[in-house]
C-alpha cells in the first residue's frame, strides 16, 4: 500500500505505541515479581537465621566448669565455662557427681 492515508499512519504508530507500553508494563510488572520474590525469600533466610540464635542461645551445656577452675579431660585441658559430659572424664558420671559435689563443675 504505497498511498496510506494520514489515519492509516496514524492508526499503526498508535497500535505501535499501545504494543510499547504493553511490553514496558508487562516487563515491570515481572521486576516488580521478581522483587517481590527475593524480598521474601530473605525474610524467610533472616527468619530462620533469628530462630537459629534462638535456638543456640537456649542450650545450655548440662554440666560446665565453674569459673576460676580448669580440668584436664579426655577432650584436653578445659577451662572455667566448657561443657563437660560425664564421657569427657575417665571416672564417668561418678567423677562428674563428684566434681559437681566439690563445686569444680555447676549444673545448668
């Protein structure tokens, strides 16, 4: 169609426009999901990172070194606050009564 009248022309660069803004629109609206994803997703990681700590910050060792001592075990020479099992002494749960009895470990 070599003789397009000025409403033909204008028709097609209007139709070009609305397909521009259509696939700018389109394109935003998949950075806004794609935004809106990864937000998430790391609330979710810092969720699980705060439940974590929590977790951590609950367990206290059943049995640890009172302060000022320090025991030489089957894991090594430990100071005051480690944790010690009754397996970490050559004794067993006797010598860990005993240590607790003397005041060298403090239940938690």
């Amino acid at each position: 169609m070599p003789n397009q009248t000025e409403a033909e022309k204008a028709e097609k660069a209007a139709a070009k426009e609305a397909e521009k803004a259509a696939a700018k629109e389109a394109e935003e609206a998949e950075k806004a999901a794609a935004e809106k994803a990864e937000k998430e997703a790391k609330a979710a990681d810092e969720a699980k990172a705060a439940a974590k700590k929590k977790t951590k910050a609950e367990k206290k060792p059943p049995y640890s070194l009172a302060m000022g001592k320090s025991m030489t075990t089957k894991k090594g020479i430990l100071a005051d606050g480690a944790e010690i099992k009754a397996a970490d002494l050559a004794g067993g749960k006797a010598a860990l009564d005993a240590f607790v009895k003397s005041g060298h470990l403090v239940k938690a």
